[in-house]
C-alpha cells in the first residue's frame, strides 16, 4: 500500500511538469496522454457538472513497462492494478476503501492511547 500512495504522489508531481495532450473524440469524452521523462500516463477525462474527470482506463507506464492501470467511473477508481517485481495486485473499490478505513482507526486509536496518557 505503501508503494501505491508513494506512485500517486510521483502521478501528481510529474503532471505538474509533463507535457499534456488532450483531444476530443466524442462529445463528451476525451483522450489524455501525459508524458514527463521515461513515465508516460495515458487514459481518458469525461465531463461532470462541469469539471474533467478521470473516466475508463487509464495505465501508467515507465520505461515502457506498465506500472499501474487504474479504472475510473466518472472520476471515481473502481479498481487499481499495481505491477511490481513482476507481480500483479488489483485492488477493488471495496478494498481501498477498507484499506482507507483502517489508517482512520490506527489513527484514532493512537490519538485516544496518546489523549489517555
């Protein structure tokens, strides 16, 4: 988990610097390729309620190997695939949400351990 909350800290740094293309193919859907060194991101955006959200596949590669292929419903991740050291782990919505959910409870707890002492 570690390794997914530090690559989507390198998506987000490196999409600030890279060089974005965007074109339409439909109405409401577009085609998105960002490319910053050796990592390259390619996926789509959809349009809801006036903002461009994240929308299908959307893959991450470096080097030409894939990294991570995210899945996304109207900017919502339905699912995550991590490639590391040749193994691959999919991560569903319910499994990051649970994943979510027990770093608040470590957190609280340590903030009751620590508010108890």
């Amino acid at each position: 988990m570690k390794y997914l909350i530090t690559l989507v800290f390198v998506l987000l740094f490196n999409t600030m610097y890279a060089q974005r293309t965007v074109t339409q193919i439909d109405d409401n859907l577009y085609t998105v390729s960002i490319k910053s060194g050796n990592i390259k991101q390619a996926g789509f955006y959809t349009e809801v309620d006036g903002h461009m959200v994240a929308h299908g596949t959307w893959i991450l590669k470096s080097d030409n190997a894939i990294i991570t292929k995210g899945i996304f419903d109207k900017g919502i991740l339905q699912e995550i695939t991590v490639y590391e050291n040749n193994v691959k782990k999919t991560y569903t919505k319910t499994d990051l949400e649970i994943n979510r959910l027990k770093s608040k409870i470590y957190k609280l707890e340590n903030m009751l351990l620590t508010s108890n002492q």
